[in-house]
C-alpha cells in the first residue's frame, strides 16, 4: 500500500492527526541530538499560524498548545524519534455530518471519498485540512532553530500580492525590523489599506479571496541539492504541494523569466568580501538544483479559500442528483496570513534535510 505522510530523507517528518480527530502533530526521526529546544519559540511559531486571529480570519478558537512526547529529556535533544502534537479543544463537527455525502466545491471532498471508498474523515476536511500544516509548523520550528544557529540561516516570508494586487517595496536586509500586519501578512501600508477594504466587502458578500507569499531564506551556504531528482526546487516544491491551498511555486524571476532575454535572466558573477556572488539573483539563490549562496527566494499561489457563504452547484454521491449548497462554519475570508508561518517552516525543513545529507550539520550538535 502506498503511504504519503513521510517527507525527508535524513530528516524525516511523520505527519498524523485529522481536523476533527483528537490531535495533529508530527514525529521527527533524524534530528540532531544536543540542541536545546526552546518551547517559546515553537509556541510562538504556532501562534503565527493560529485560527481565530483578525476579522477575516475563522473564529475557530484553539489555543494550539503544543506538547513533546518524546525525543526531549532535560531540555535537549536526545537524538531519539521527537513526537510533538497539538490537542484539538474547540470542535464543532455538526455541520460537515449533515454534508457527508455532498461534496464542498473547492475541498478534496470528492476525491478523498472515492480514494479511500468513504472510510475518510470528513469532519472538517480530515487529514485535508490546512489544521494538518501544525505538523509542518512543529517540525519546523525545530528546524528554523538549528539553522539559525549552526549556519546563521534566517528565513522570512510574507504577503506579496492580496487579490490581485501587488507590493513591490524593496526587502530590508534586517528582517527583525520588517513588521507585517496581522489581518493580511503585508509589509506594504498601501497594499494594506486597499487589502483591508476588499476583505470587508468580500466578507459582507459572503466571498473570499488568495494571494501570493512571497519567501527568502539568507545565509544559505553554496551546495545544498542533491541532482538529478532530489534538487532543492524539487523537494521545496513538493512540500509546498503538501500545505492546502498551494497551487504554484516558483523562484526567483519564476514565470517572468520566460520573457525575459537571456542577457536580463542571467546572474553574472562577482567577487565581494572575498565571496562569488552575483549581480542580480534571477536564479532565486538555484543553478542546477544546487544552492548558490545567494538567498534563495520563491514565491507560492495560494487560491481563494473554497468555504464561502455562496450558493454553489454540487451534487449528492448517494442519491446521484444535483443539489445547491451554502457551505457552513466558520472560515477565512483569506487564508494567506495563517499560511506564511507554514511557507517558512516547510523551507526549513528542507534546508536542514539537506544540509544533513551534505554533513554541513552533523548528527550531534556541539
């Protein structure tokens, strides 16, 4: 039987649980023993990908507390499998009972009904919930700390693009001194305001909308990748694939490129503070699936949240017969800002996975 719910190769994550189930969490096999965990850190982490935060947002309330279950003794890692998990508290499955058999437009519904011939958690979209990204979160924020410790790697993402419209100001070198606002994840106080109103209106008319995150990863050394098959695009692609609501990835100048003349595409070399670096960084921080040094930035498509007010055409898989439904419950208007937390673990995770198969971070850490 095929299994989907490991990612990594020298760090592994396991990812478990259900929207509606008991609890979601991950177990972590791989990760280096002698690091001081900072149970601050990963809360806080976890706080940034929280429902119930600002008016577009679901006011699903779940303190997302999370526990270490093994893997941890007196504050550090043991080098043994970590299993962290999140209780689920404030569940209300009445809505999605009356929906079992009439799929929501938009949701894996149908397709998880046929994959697993109705066996499938429905509540609340089961193991299809973004809920299931406090896996990739956990795992993550473990990463995001070895990283920046080991090799001074510091990750950043934020809202680029709400609904259509674009910020293009410039990235500050110093991302602790970068303040996004809560409700939309931008950096951009014009994007804001304009953003603010779509989502008032869109909230009113029982609607949604999506946007792009954009994220950079600095201090990044040169060599991370693993060609042909297990490059750095590809493995970031693939968990980026994983958080719900992804529909498209790319990196550096992305699409854009395609138009772009080789002589404006091409990074050209240079030599600074005794480093090769390059000019511009249209190759997003990648040539060949091998990190450059450079930062590596990409940027993700999240699509409209599908849980609206709306009537919307479905139809119902027992009785085979078209039906109209309002989706019920309680969701967000735009789930960009509770996605950039998880843009940025899913990242590390990566970064670290392969900076241990390069031996650039050993097993134990001193």
């Amino acid at each position: 039987m095929a299994a989907g719910n490991i990612f990594g190769t020298a760090y592994k994550v396991v990812s478990f649980g259900e929207s509606h189930g008991k609890c979601v969490g991950c177990v972590i096999d791989g990760c280096p023993a002698g690091l001081k965990i900072s149970e601050e850190f990963i809360q806080n982490e976890l706080n940034r990908r929280m429902p119930g935060k600002g008016d577009f947002s679901t006011t699903r309330s779940e303190k997302d507390k999370f526990e270490i279950l093994s893997g941890v003794f007196n504050g550090m890692t043991t080098g043994a499998p970590i299993c962290l998990l999140v209780w689920n508290r404030d569940v209300d499955s009445s809505s999605y009972e009356k929906m079992r058999f009439i799929p929501r437009p938009g949701h894996a519904d149908f397709t998880a009904h046929k994959k697993y011939s109705g066996y499938n958690d429905y509540r609340g979209g089961g193991r299809f919930s973004g809920r299931i990204t406090i896996s990739i979160v956990l795992a993550g924020a473990i990463a995001k700390i070895i990283l920046k410790e080991k090799l001074g790697i510091e990750i950043f993402a934020y809202t680029k693009t709400i609904d259509g419209i674009e910020s293009n100001i410039p990235i500050p070198n110093d991302f602790n001194n970068i303040k996004r606002d809560p409700a939309t994840g931008c950096i951009d106080p014009e994007l804001t305001a304009k953003a603010h109103k779509i989502l008032e209106d869109l909230k009113k008319d029982g609607d949604s909308t999506g946007g792009i995150i954009e994220c950079i990863a600095k201090n990044v050394p040169t060599g991370l990748g693993e060609p042909f098959f297990d490059t750095i695009e590809g493995d970031v692609s693939k968990i980026m694939f994983a958080i719900p609501a992804i529909k498209g990835v790319e990196f550096g100048s992305g699409f854009k490129g395609s138009s772009m003349r080789g002589s404006e595409n091409n990074d050209q070399f240079i030599v600074k503070e005794n480093k090769i670096l390059t000019e511009t960084n249209n190759a997003g921080g990648i040539l060949g699936g091998i990190s450059t040094g450079m930062p590596i930035v990409l940027r993700v498509a999240v699509k409209p949240t599908p849980s609206i007010r709306k009537t919307q055409k479905s139809v119902d898989i027992k009785k085979m017969e078209p039906i109209e439904i309002q989706v019920k419950g309680r969701h967000d208007v735009l789930i960009v800002p509770r996605a950039i937390p998880v843009v940025e673990c899913a990242l590390a995770i990566v970064l670290l996975d392969h900076a241990l198969r390069s031996n650039i971070i050993q097993n134990v850490l001193r």
